[in-house]
C-alpha cells in the first residue's frame, strides 16, 4: 500500500505543477498573500486577519526563489512578468498535492483496508477545487497539509505500543502539526477539537482497564498533556517570535495596534517618541480609540447627509493615520483662553476641542446618530457662541499622575458631554458610501469605562512645552502583550468581514451541493469549483449508510437475533462505524461552525470539511460494497467488487479531465465554450 501511496502523491504534484506559471497574473486572493509575502522580504508590519505561519512560508519560498518583495500585487489581474512568483505558487503546489497521500495513509491507517484507500484517495485527487486552491500562493493547501498531518499523526501513534519510540515520536508530531495548523488559521481550531475530545475519549478507555495501573493512567494523562498542550503552545508561540523579528519595522500595519503596542515598531512615530510628557491647553493632539482595533477620532470637511436633520460636520474613527485626526484643545475658562501660559489639563478638567484641518469645534446634540439610534450624534460646528453642546469633561480611568496630569499614550480616559452626561465612543459600526472606510462616533448615555468609551492621546504637538523621550519613564510592551494583543485585534477585524453589497453571498447550506464556484481568473477563465461526481457520490452513499448504521445499531440492541457465530462479524460492523463515526465527527466539526457566522464567507471555507467527507466516503463506500456483495457467491463478488471500485474511480477521474479547463483556464469568451455543454447548473459560471 505504500507503493501506491507514494505513486498517488507523485501523480497529486504533477497535477499541481502542471502549467503552474500561467497564468503570468495576480489570481483572486493572491492580491492579499502575495503582498504580505513581499512585506515580511521587506520587514515591514501589516496587518491580516489570519495567523502568520502560512505568510511567513511564502515569504521565505520566495525570498529563496530570487523574489525580491519589490512587486505591490494591487489588483486581480495586475501581470507579473519579470516576477519571480513561480516559487511561491510551486510551494503552495507542494504543500497541497502531500494531502492525497497523507489522507489515503490516514485511511489505511485507520481501517487497514486497501479499497477505502484507494477510494479515498481518487475522491481527493480527483478534486478541481483542491487542485486549484493548490495551484496559487493561498494559504488553504499549507492549511490542509497541517490539518491532514495531525489526523495521520494522531491514528498512528494509536496503532503504536503505549510509551513505545513511535508512540512518542507521532504524538509529539501531532502536537506541532496542531500549533502549526492554528498558526496559519483560526480555523485549525476544529482539528485542535477533534484531537482533543479523541484523546478524551481513549483516556476514558484507559480508565476503565483495569489491566492498567493508575501510575500508567497518570503518566498517559501527563504525556498528552507535554506533546499536546506544552509542545504546541511553545510551537505557536515561536511562530510569533519569528513573525514580530520579521516584522520589526513601521508599516501600514502599525494603527491597527495601540499607541502602546506602537512604541515598540521601529521607524514608528511612537518608537523612541520625543514630545511633551504631559498634555497641556492649547496643544495639538491625536486621539485613539483604547477599544481593541480602536482607531483615531477624526473630522473632514464633509458634512452628514441631509436625512440626518442638523447640517453638522461629520466626525467618524479612522484607521490610518491622516491630517484630520489633529485636534487643538481648547479651554472652557475665559481667563485660560487668554492666557500665555501653558496649563496642563488635569482629571476632571474640562475642554473643547477644535478640528485644526477645518476650524470648526466637537459637538454632540440630542439627535441620533447615524447607525446606532439610541445614541447621540457627534459633529463639527463653527459656531461656538453656546459652549452647552461642545464641553466635554475628562475623566481618566488609569494612568495619571499623583497630581492628575495627562500623558501622552499612556494615560486611558473618558469625554463626559457635560450638557448630555454622555460619552464619546465608537464601538467599530461601519459607516456607509458617505464615509467610507470611516466608522461611526456616538455619544453614549452609558458613562460606564468600557473600551468604546475610552480613549488615550496618541501624539502632542507643543513647541511650548519641554520634550523628553518617554520610554526612559514606560517600559515597552512585553511579548506575551503584544502577542495577546495580536490576536485580540485579529478576532475583532476577523468578526467584522463583511460581504460587499454586489458581491455574491456563499453559504454553508451550498458547499455540499457544489452550488457555485468561485472566479480566480476572467482570462483565462479559472473557477474554483469541486468535482461534482465526487460531491453527488458523497450525498448519494450517505442514504444508505445511515440507513444500514441505523438498522445494525437497532439488531445490536436487540442482540438475541445474533447467534454466537455471528458476533465476530458484528465486532467487525461496530469497528467501522467506529472510524466512520469519527471522520464524521472531523466533517462536522469543520462544517457546522460556519452556520452561525455572519462574517462573509467563500466556498473554499468548505474545504477541510470536505477532505474528511472524502475520507468518510472512502470508508463507507467500501463498507457498502463488502455489504452487498456478501449476498453472491465469493468468484462472483470478487468480480462485482473490482467492477465497483474501478467503477467509482474511473466516474471521478473522468470527471476532472472534462472539468480541467476550469482548473487550468480556457477562453470563456470564445464562440464554441468547449465548458457551456457541461454548465448543468447555471450558478456555475463557465
């Protein structure tokens, strides 16, 4: 079996290295992975919603593949002729053709049956979406390889004698494979459960052995704990070790962090920050959102739509940094406001603050807000002769001095509305087409110190005021901080990933049914898509293997229909329900979490799952057909047997030879489509 193991990984490569150059332009995603790629080569900070292992294995396949990270991947489609890409896309072609064969090893491993394995793997060969995924620098083939690694590492180190060299060698191998198949997505979070309720499971197994000293349960129970807690934490860890070295200089990434997180950026206005220590009347400040993934509050010279009644200035949170987040704080006090001295602002001072780009001061007035109704709106207005409504009281949670002075970074406050006894707070709304890109400011009647609510100047201009270098008084963030901070901003951006109003809307219920692809290029035409023998095989065996599990369960129970020479056949029965019910278990772990989610999703978020649905087909295709073919005589239930088997491979091999131009691209615009014949669902885009 090994033989064919490593025939069929050798036939997976080929198909994915196959014309992999073309074609010469940015495909889908890779207008995303290629970037990234060049920022680590060029040790620039970004910022991306998944972890960075996958990031950092293109960077450095293209680092070595003479890729200099000179190339800006701005848009789909944009050439890359004197690019060397080709590394890149030929590492994630290797990463996805070792799932073939590491999944059919898996099989074998589980069910030592050469037919599940075999079936297994043409099912997940033959595959046009994993063909095609594999093919482009995407982070779903490193994904998969993890993924498929832990499970063959897992089954092994169960077929291995306990404590023995192989016991420990593939138990530890599972552990890494779990740190690295979480380190390039959040998703490899389903394969750490599936993992982890096993064990729990075979630990209640050990348990109840009473063959098994409690000394040996005990050191089973502190084995798992070192290869599947210790070994893949300190794994993940050094993964972000290496992603915060690389990635030590300022970049568009930095304004997703903290001005805290900032200090320690190299080439970051923050990194070595000389300003004023303390913020004083009359300077001119930046202010950030203290909420995670916060932004700055920020004005231009746009107004709010005429539907939203008073004709105010708009004043939204902007990610990056930009002229109109500069603000001058104004004093309250008449005898303050003509004062040449500079006064500090101290706790429970109260100010105005005026937009230095346009001259106009904050408001808030008793009228909704653009989004969050509830709330109070918050605008610009030039008139200041009534004070009521653009007075704001400062009220700081934590980092003042003893005498209650205001430091840059540092210090975490509130703006009380002293008219309204509201907040100032952005609690992440995206705002619509009149601010793009912009996020909505309210005025909360909430005063309690939640996150939207709190805010910390980031910067001070002040030529009046004395200057100092503020990390000889603030050490800067330790690891664990900014690691813990890193993932904090990672869930809060990854939750708010909406789909775009004229952009198609994929959901769970349709990746079974292969319902619609996805285009990764016009021309050629390249559409992710699954097999759709493969995907009709899947639902059309479920029927009956549910139905023999439900009717074999029902005589289990009712054992006294088993005579005593039946019982090693059911033992057998109960065993492969046994692997079956755990690929089960992988599919729907890797499938029913994406119902709940409101977070735009794609068709490849379907492809974990549909790896173990393969394996599960496999098994229960072979199941199925020793079942029926028990009912004829052994000469001919060999032969139905071969027939069955070639049968199944033969339907979905045929399958992707016809469907091949979509994974290698053809012209669609062409008078005689050679795909149109084939279009049976109009959904398909060909």
């Amino acid at each position: 079996m090994e033989t064919f193991i490593a025939l069929i990984g050798a036939i997976s490569l080929g198909l994915r290295l196959y014309q992999i150059e073309h074609p010469n332009h940015v495909c889908w995603d890779e207008v995303h992975f290629g970037k990234y790629a060049s920022y680590y080569i060029n040790r620039t900070l970004f910022f991306d919603v998944h972890p960075p292992l996958g990031k950092i294995i293109f960077a450095l396949s293209g680092y070595m593949t003479g890729y200099e990270g000179d190339f800006n991947y701005n848009k789909p489609g944009d050439v890359m002729r004197s690019v060397q890409y080709v590394g890149m896309r030929q590492v994630s072609a290797l990463f996805g053709s070792a799932v073939v064969p590491i999944s059919a090893a898996t099989v074998w491993e589980l069910s030592s049956s050469p037919i599940a394995t075999i079936l297994t793997a043409f099912f997940i060969l033959s595959d046009t979406a994993l063909t095609v995924m594999s093919r482009f620098i995407l982070l779903d083939s490193i994904l998969l390889f993890y993924m498929s690694l832990s499970c063959y590492c897992y089954v092994k180190h169960t077929k291995s004698r306990p404590f023995s060299s192989s016991w420990w060698l593939h138990l530890c191998g599972c552990g890494v494979s779990l740190a690295c198949t979480v380190g390039v997505k959040f998703v490899g979070l389903f394969v750490v459960a599936l993992i982890g309720l096993s064990v729990i499971g075979d630990l209640w197994k050990i348990v109840g052995n009473k063959s098994i000293p409690l000394e040996q349960f005990v050191q089973h129970i502190l084995a798992r704990i070192y290869t599947l807690i210790f070994i893949p934490v300190f794994v993940y860890c050094s993964i972000y070790v290496l992603h915060f070295i690389a990635l030590s200089s300022s970049g568009p990434g930095d304004s997703f962090y903290s001005s805290v997180f900032q200090t320690s950026i190299i080439n970051n206005p923050l990194y070595h920050a000389k300003m004023p220590e303390y913020v004083a009347y009359g300077s001119e400040i930046t202010l950030k959102n203290y909420r995670t993934a916060g932004g700055y509050l920020h004005s231009h010279p746009q107004h709010y739509p005429k539907e939203f009644g008073a004709h105010m200035q708009q004043v939204t949170s902007y990610s990056q940094r930009h002229e109109g987040n500069h603000w001058i704080l104004g004093a309250v006090s008449k005898e303050l406001q003509n004062t040449n001295e500079h006064v500090y602002i101290k706790d429970g001072d109260s100010i105005l603050l005026q937009h230095k780009q346009t001259k106009e001061w904050l408001y808030s007035v008793d009228e909704p807000a653009p989004l969050t109704h509830r709330q109070s709106r918050v605008g610009c207005y030039s008139d200041t002769s009534d004070n009521k409504n653009n007075m704001f009281k400062i009220k700081v949670v934590h980092g003042h001095q003893d005498d209650g002075r205001i430091s840059p970074i540092y210090s975490v406050f509130q703006m009380i509305h002293i008219n309204q006894n509201c907040s100032l707070s952005c609690k992440g709304r995206e705002l619509p087409n009149w601010a793009p890109g912009q996020q909505e400011v309210t005025c909360n009647s909430d005063v309690s110190s939640q996150p939207a609510s709190l805010w910390n100047i980031e910067e001070i201009f002040d030529a009046r005021l004395p200057i100092i270098r503020l990390d000889w008084k603030h050490s800067r963030p330790t690891f664990f901080s900014r690691l813990i901070e890193a993932h904090l901003v990672m869930f809060a951006n990854n939750r708010n990933l909406k789909p775009k109003l004229e952009e198609f809307r994929s959901r769970p219920w349709m990746w079974p049914l292969a319902y619609k692809g996805q285009l990764f290029s016009v021309e050629p035409h390249i559409l992710m898509l699954g097999n759709p023998v493969t995907h009709v095989l899947i639902l059309l065996l479920f029927v009956p293997t549910s139905y023999l599990f439900l009717r074999d369960m029902i005589i289990y129970q009712r054992s006294k229909a088993y005579k005593d020479t039946d019982k090693s056949l059911f033992t057998n029965i109960l065993k492969v329900y046994r692997q079956m019910g755990w690929l089960g278990l992988a599919w729907l772990l890797h499938y029913l979490p994406f119902w709940p989610m409101t977070r735009v999703l794609y068709p490849h978020h379907y492809l974990p799952a549909y790896v173990f649905s393969c394996m599960f087909t496999g098994v229960s295709a072979d199941h199925l057909l020793k079942r029926f073919i028990s009912l004829f005589k052994p000469s001919t239930a060999s032969v139905i047997q071969y027939f069955g088997v070639v049968l199944l491979c033969a339907s979905t091999a045929a399958s992707f030879y016809i469907l091949s131009p979509i994974v290698y691209g053809y012209d669609s615009d062409a008078e005689d489509n050679p795909m149109l014949k084939y279009q049976v669902n109009t959904h398909w885009d060909f």
